[in-house]
C-alpha cells in the first residue's frame, strides 16, 4: 500500500484522488481520516448553513427588538 501511495504522489495526483484509488484497490474498508482529505465543496456547501442560521438569528432578534419597542410603556416620570 505504501509503494502505491508513493508511486501516485510523484505522479501528482492529489490527496483525495489517492484515497479513491487506494479504496478502489483494497475495497471500502481503507480507514481514512476526514480532516486529511482535501474539502472539494463549493462556497455555498462549506458556509451556506452557517450563513442561513446567522440570517435567521439576526432576523428573528431584529424582529423581537422592533415588537419589544412597540409594546414598550411610556416613561411616567417624565410626566
């Protein structure tokens, strides 16, 4: 496994494309650690769930800040 990995690195071929060869050759079962694979997701795959759940926080504070303000009793000592 080791002459494989070595031969396919000085071909140039990349982490993940490695990993998929190696898994071809030995089956499914080649234990691989997810941090070491390269991430190939696009923009909206790697932050559009954080980004859509920051939106809706933002949103929902905004939304209970202006119906606290409105619901909000008149200053009595100003009277």
């Amino acid at each position: 496994m080791k002459k494989i990995v070595k031969t396919l690195v000085k071909k140039g071929w990349s982490k993940n494309e490695i990993i998929y060869e190696i898994q071809r050759v030995y089956g499914n079962d080649v234990l691989i650690q997810k941090f070491k694979l390269n991430d190939e997701r696009g923009f909206v795959g790697k932050y559009g769930l954080p980004m859509t759940m920051m939106a809706s926080l933002t949103l929902m504070l905004f939304l209970r800040r202006r119906k606290f303000m409105t619901y909000r009793a008149p200053n009595v000592s100003a009277m």
